[in-house]
C-alpha cells in the first residue's frame, strides 16, 4: 500500500471535525515546501540570473520560437 492510499484510508474513519484539523495541516505543510523551493531558487545565483536573462530577452523580443530549432 502507498502512503497517499494508507492517507486515504485513515481519511475516510476520521470525523469531520478532525478532518478540517487535517486539512488545515496538510495546507501549512504545503505552503511551506512551496517557500522551500522558492527559497531554493532564490539562492541558486547562477539559476536566478539565467530566469533574469531570459527575461531580459523577452522584453526585448529575442527569443527564438522552438520549432525553428528543433529539427537543427
């Protein structure tokens, strides 16, 4: 059994009331992996000024569509 079936399991014996408990839990810890990997990011220098280039470049309208590379 994988661990989302097992939390489907248990879900379905709890009431709700505990069950909005649980659901609040599972939001927070979501959010928080949303700010880690954001941070992630933040911290990648190198990554970070890649996204900055690349938005530079299509504020400028260099970007170059795939399909006219793709086959090259």
């Amino acid at each position: 059994m994988t661990l989302k079936e097992k939390a489907y399991k248990i879900i379905d014996t709890i009431s709700e009331k505990k069950l909005a408990e649980v659901i609040n839990y599972l939001e927070y810890i979501q959010i928080k992996e949303e700010l880690e990997a954001t941070n992630e990011i933040l911290d990648d220098k190198k990554l970070l000024k890649s996204i900055q280039a690349g938005l530079k470049q299509y504020g400028n309208n260099e970007l170059v569509d795939f399909d006219e590379i793709k086959d090259v």
